[in-house]
C-alpha cells in the first residue's frame, strides 16, 4: 500500500468524519453514541475542526515524520478523553466513542507509517 493510498483512505474515513462533526455535530454524536448526553456542540465542532486539519496534513504531506505525529496525537487524543469520561461521567459515552475512534486512527497512522 502507498502512502499517498493509505492517505487518501484515511481522509475519506476520518476527515469526513471532521467534516461531518463540523457541519452537523449533534447528528454525528446521535448516530454514533445513541441517546447519551450531548457535550456541548462547539467542543464537537473543535475535535472535528482538529480531525479535518489532522487529516489535510496527512493528505498533503504523506511521510514517515507526518503519520507518526498523527499517531502521537491521536494516541494523546485517546488518553484526554479517557480522562474526560472519568472527570464528567455524563459525557462517558461521547468521550469513550471519541477515544476509540482516536485509538482506531492511531492505529492506522502506526501501521501506514514506512519502517525507516
């Protein structure tokens, strides 16, 4: 697999999914969490913003240097909202959903990154 390939998927998967949490945020958190509580709307618009400017990265400069640092930062991503869950239970589901899509995405930035 090429790395502008796996690029190419990864926007198509992930900087829709920012797009989507950009342009309608309280679908995407039904769709994916059910009826949990909602966090608050400009804080899913943010995690979306950040995961479409993520995923423009990749897309424009797919390397080593730059899937890795999307993986540190998903992985980062991941522990924050772990953390969340714990401190605003309310927002358990939510934050949990968006740690494992973080996980997922890591994973996928780890494994598309060429050994050196």
């Amino acid at each position: 697999m090429s790395l502008r390939g796996a690029a190419l998927r990864r926007f198509a998967v992930l900087g829709g999914l920012g797009a989507a949490m950009l342009a309608r945020p309280r679908d995407v958190v039904r769709t994916m969490c059910g009826d949990a509580p909602m966090p608050p709307v400009v804080l899913v618009r943010v995690l979306g913003a950040r995961q479409l400017v993520q995923e423009l990265v990749v897309l424009a400069a797919p390397s080593r240097r730059v899937l890795v640092g999307a993986a540190a930062t998903d992985v980062m991503h991941a522990v924050s909202m772990v953390a969340a869950a714990l401190v605003w239970p309310e927002y358990r589901r939510p934050a949990l959903t968006s740690a494992s899509v973080a996980t997922g995405s890591a994973g996928s930035a780890a494994a598309a990154a060429p050994s050196r």
